[in-house]
C-alpha cells in the first residue's frame, strides 16, 4: 500500500514578486498613514503572533539562510539586478543597523558604502539583528511616533525588508524560498498601503529575469 503524500502547500512566489515590485516604487514618507491606520481597527495587530513576533520569526529564517552562505558562494549572482551574494548579506546587516538605530534614537548618518559584512557574515548579521530587536522590545516603542509614523511601521519595514530580500538570498543559493507563508501573506496588505497600487506581476514570471529595475530607489540600496 502506498502512503499517501499530505496536499503540498501553496507556494509565496506571487507574494514574492509584488514585494520586490512594491519596494521598488518608494512612495513619499507619510502619503498613505491615514489609509495604513486602518489596517488596525481596534487596536488589532494583522501579523501572526503580533509584529514583534513575526519579526523575530522573520529575522531567524533569515539568519539561517545567512549562515548557510558560505565565502565561496559571495560572488553569485542574486536576483537583485548587480547584486552578488556578498553585496545582498552586506544590505540585510545594513537594514539591521539602520532599523534598530532608528528605533534607539541613533540611526546612523553615514557609512551606506562601507563594508557591513567583514570577515565572519554570521556574527555580523547576529549583532545588527540583536541590536533591532532589542531595539524594538523597548516598552512602548510601537506607539512612539517618528515623524508621520508610530514605531510599529519601523518594525514593518525591516520585516518586509527582511523578507523580500531573504528571498532573494535564498533563491540566489537554490535554497527553498517560501518563506514564512503566512508571514508573508500577512505582509501583502501592509504593502500595498505603504508602496501603492502597482500593476500585478506576470502570472508565470520567468526565473531568470531579474524582479528589479536597472536603477532601484537610493533609499532601498
């Protein structure tokens, strides 16, 4: 008797595709909050297990896949047009650095061309990542306003960024790339109210097109 094989669930790969596509639009800081606060009706968080936790799930998928990207593999290519490897470990510990420096009151006002990364990728991402999340479980730092947006959107930002481009890291070393499903689904309405109405991606799209246009936004690279 044969045993028979559970439904293979659904992949990410459209979801995927609408994150790379919505990062790149880069929409005035503030122009949806309004439309975005509606998304919390009641006090609700949308995120399973609430964003704090959808963080932290995100930021330690990502953190294996890290770790699993040895030296010899920094310089294939990703799919973030120009992009190796190396190039996409260094913007996730950047993203880190960025967020939690934010979040602490102290982002940082230089060192976008440096290198992040050094000589141990793992212990790089580790303390960045430490420091966000710290950073994020201040009391009260979802509700703390930075500029037009509560902290909570700080938090979003990063777990977006975190898992668009855990994707492509993913891909980029033939690793499994559906990545915290229902994170992700969770993401989508997040999304389209920070970045937009966008044009659906192709249904079929082409894994060997890169989801990035040739010049994407400062504020992304």
């Amino acid at each position: 008797m044969h045993s028979r094989r559970p439904p293979r669930a659904p992949g990410i790969a459209a979801e995927g595709e609408w994150f790379t596509t919505a990062l790149r639009a880069n929409p005035e800081p503030g122009a949806r909050i309004a439309r975005l606060e509606a998304l919390y009706p009641d006090d609700t968080d949308p995120w399973p297990g609430g964003v704090l936790d959808a963080f932290t799930r995100v930021q330690d998928t990502i953190g294996a896949i890290v770790r699993a990207a040895a030296p010899d593999r920094y310089g294939l290519p990703t799919p973030c047009k120009d992009w190796t490897v190396r190039d996409l470990l260094d913007h996730l510990v950047w993203e880190n650095i960025i967020c939690g420096g934010l979040a602490l009151g102290t982002p940082p006002t230089g060192g976008h061309a440096e290198d992040h990364l050094g000589d141990n990728r793992s212990a790089a991402f580790e303390t960045a990542s430490a420091q966000a999340r710290d950073a994020f479980r201040q009391p009260g730092m979802l509700d703390r306003s930075f500029g037009v947006a509560p902290g909570r959107r700080v938090v979003e930002q990063l777990l977006v960024e975190l898992l668009v481009h855990g994707w492509d890291l993913a891909t980029a070393l033939g690793h499994d790339s559906n990545l915290e499903p229902d994170i992700a689904r969770a993401a989508l309405p997040v999304v389209r109210e920070v970045y937009g109405e966008l044009p659906a991606p192709p249904a079929d799209p082409s894994p060997h097109r890169s989801p990035h246009p040739s010049t994407p936004p400062p504020s992304i690279r």
